[in-house]
C-alpha cells in the first residue's frame, strides 16, 4: 500500500476513457488520482516523476491471462507471470478458471487471491468455472463464486458439448447479472486438429481445423444469447466470418462484446512454415483474409478489446512434433506493441489502440479500471512510444519463453508501471526519476 504523494509531470496522457490526449501532469495520493492537468492546492509531492517524451496512460487490462498457478507451477507461477504482467505494463488480468484445482469453490478463489497478494504486483481477477470441473454436464455454483469476487463465468478453452447444459448456464446467469465468457469451439468439428484448415495444414500433412468450428458453435451461442437475454463475452475470435456474424448481433441487440488476441492480428497460417510449434494455437493462426477482417472488426468497434491469451510452457512442450506440442504463445509483455504495431499498419489513432486494452476491456468486466479519471486507482503505464526493443529471452520476465515473436523488433518501451500509486516496475534503463 502506498501513501506516497506523486507528481507525474510532462508526459503525453492519453486517456481514452475520457477522451484526453495532450500534454499534462497527474497528481497521486492515498493510490488515487487526485488531479489531472493542474496540482491540487497545497500539492507537495514525495516523489517526481518526469516522463517527458513518453506516453501517460491507464495501465492495460487482459482479458485472458494462464498463470499456471496453482497446478502447474512447472510451467510458471502467479509472482512469475505478474511480474512479466506489470513490466508489459498490465496493471489487471483476468485468470480463467482452468488451474488445478479447477475454479468453483469459493476456497479456490480465496486461494488465488491470497497467492496474488502474496506477489503484490498486478491486480489478478479470477473467472470462475461455468460448469463443474470443466466438463460441461453440470452448472457450477455461479453465485457462489461471484459472491467470492469472480468477476465472470467461463469454461475456459473447454468446450460446452450440451447446448441444453449452455442453455442453462445462460438462463441462470442472466437471472442474477453474470456475465458469461465464451469461446466458441465445437469440438466435434475441431476434433484432433492443430492447424487451420487450409493450403498449409494441408502441404503439411497436419490434422486441420475447419472456420466452421468456430462459426457453428459461435452461431449456437449466439442464438443462445438471444433467447436468455444473458450478458456474455465472445473470446479469442479468430475468422472473418466470426466478425461478420458478431456484427449482425450486435446490430439485432444481443447483449454481447468480443475480444481477439493479439497474435491473430499478425500472424497467420503461412508463419507455421515448417512445422514451427511456436504457432501452435488455439484457435488456429487463420488465412491473411481472417487476419486483415479482425483488424477491420476492431477499427469499426464490432470487436470490443485485444487480449494477450498468454499461456507460458516449458520448453519441452514445444519440442515434439507439431500436432502433440501444447497450445499457446506466452503473451503478456508483447501485448502492449502488438497492439501498437497494428495501429500504425493500419492507421489507427493511438487513442483508439490504447482504449482496445485499456477503458474497453475494464467496461466489459464492469471494473473500475483503464481510466485515468480523479478518484480511480492510480494504476499507470509509462511507455516509450519511440524506443524499440527486441524480444529475447534477455527482456522477457516471464518463465514462459514460448513465442514466435522472439527475435522480432517491436517499438512501445514501458518504463515504468504503477498499481495503486506504487511503481512495481522501473525498466533497467537511465532513471526517469527527478
């Protein structure tokens, strides 16, 4: 806890929950914002901060974020992957209900909270597990778990067979408020696969997985929505056609928002090459077309937020053959440039880019967070929008080392990041403190 009063001065806020993008100082006390623009009367601060020629915004929130713990602490653990969280300059993540044990207990959850505040670095929100054990027979106890603080309902990467057991997830749901994530897989049709079903999966040799995986289950939950009137999050979408069908609904009403993670807005099925599990995901790395329609569904606002979908492994898990490695790209300090990478290849305003992992996503959790508003937890990210850093194994900090973006050069350095007023990241770089 921080009682410190800080003054950050001479930085370029952007705050896209309040529309400002200029030149201003902010103003912290007792882990809030206090003041934007000009100080407080009688303000005397504890501790300047300059952050001229950097960005001032709202520190990131993550939608989808595996920690590994507890369960699989071989692969990483809360303090590790919190630690690469804030030195990407996420302040809030979302911890889907996947760990061992499952999430769906109220003890479940005070035990997650407990290993986070242990950590004290990012602020960690727990989904709790929509069916029980995630197997998609029986209804958890949703009100037990959302009386213990989870901020939502979800099944993870598991899909729902039964669209009876989802119908009535949804209809108990949407009777006491939950919103509920969704990723829409049917697996039937995703069977085995491990890669899109397309020229690639199929000069390779590998087990594919149809765009109709994804558009018939999202068709089933959309209809779904529609007859429960449930609030729910459609996660990690990865097809045009998906775009396409999310806007018909948001155009007939339903109440929905829809997240994509930031590998598919610049990788696609060519960059498994020869058999590079570093691209295997899931949902598959899709066609340049399904890559270029997601970037188009965030810029016309049908696509709420990108979201890291991080899942750090160890090293052995990428080192067998393709179809046997294990899902998933470790994500969290790359969130942040690949966002801004495809701003500038697309021309977005940085304002908007900034809102897509900032304001957008805490609306979609009902959070107080992502602004930069008088009276809102001082969670901030400084970042250098002019410096460029490479990805290695040298500037991650998380045990995960699991990308295909290693050795790429991405610009967006974050300097500094605070959680409630305090820094629990300062990047290893000449100090910015006055």
């Amino acid at each position: 806890m921080s009682s410190q009063r800080i003054h950050i001065q001479g930085g370029r806020v952007i705050d896209p929950a309040n529309g400002i993008d200029a030149e201003m100082d902010i103003y912290i006390a007792k882990e809030k914002i206090v003041a934007v623009g000009s100080g407080p009367e009688g303000f005397q601060a504890d501790q300047t901060i300059d952050a001229s020629g950097q960005i001032v915004c709202p520190g990131l929130v993550d939608l989808g974020a595996h920690l590994r713990e507890p369960g699989q602490e071989h692969k990483a653990t809360i303090r590790s992957e919190t630690r690469a969280a804030v030195a990407g300059g996420i302040t809030t993540l979302c911890l889907p209900p996947d760990t061992s044990p499952v999430v769906e207990t109220a003890a479940d959850v005070e035990l997650i909270r407990r290993r986070a505040d242990d950590s004290d670095l990012a602020r960690v929100l727990v989904i709790g597990a929509l069916t029980v054990g995630l197997q998609g027979k029986e209804l958890s106890e949703m009100m037990q778990l959302q009386r213990a603080g989870c901020v939502a309902m979800g099944n993870a990467h598991k899909p729902i067979r039964s669209s009876l057991v989802l119908r009535k997830a949804l209809e108990y749901a949407g009777t006491f408020g939950i919103t509920v994530f969704l990723q829409p897989e049917d697996p039937d049709l995703a069977d085995e696969g491990c890669a899109h079903e397309g020229v690639v999966a199929a000069r390779l040799g590998l087990p594919a997985i149809p765009e109709a995986a994804e558009t018939v289950a999202l068709a089933r939950d959309l209809e779904l929505i529609r007859q429960t009137g449930a609030r729910a999050h459609l996660g990690r979408l990865s097809s045009a056609r998906a775009v396409e069908m999310v806007a018909e609904a948001r155009a007939a009403g339903l109440p929905i928002s829809a997240d994509v993670s930031a590998h598919q807005l610049h990788l696609t099925e060519m960059d498994i090459g020869d058999f590079d599990a570093q691209c295997h995901v899931r949902p598959p790395l899709r066609t340049q077309r399904d890559r270029d329609a997601l970037r188009a569904g965030l810029a016309n606002g049908i696509l709420d937020a990108v979201c890291s979908d991080h899942q750090p492994h160890e090293p052995d898990a990428k080192m067998a053959p393709f179809p046997v490695t294990e899902p998933g790209i470790s994500a969290l300090e790359t969130l942040l440039p690949l966002t801004l990478k495809m701003a500038d290849e697309i021309g977005m305003p940085l304002i908007d880019a900034l809102d897509l992992v900032t304001a957008a996503p805490a609306k979609i959790l009902g959070i107080k967070a992502g602004t930069l508003s008088i009276g809102a937890p001082a969670d901030i990210c400084l970042f250098d929008p002019a410096s460029w850093w490479t990805v290695s194994p040298e500037t991650l900090y998380s045990r995960g080392l699991n990308t295909p973006f290693m050795g790429w050069e991405l610009r967006g350095t974050v300097t500094r990041t605070l959680v409630g007023g305090r820094s629990v990241f300062v990047a290893p770089s000449p100090a910015t403190e006055a």
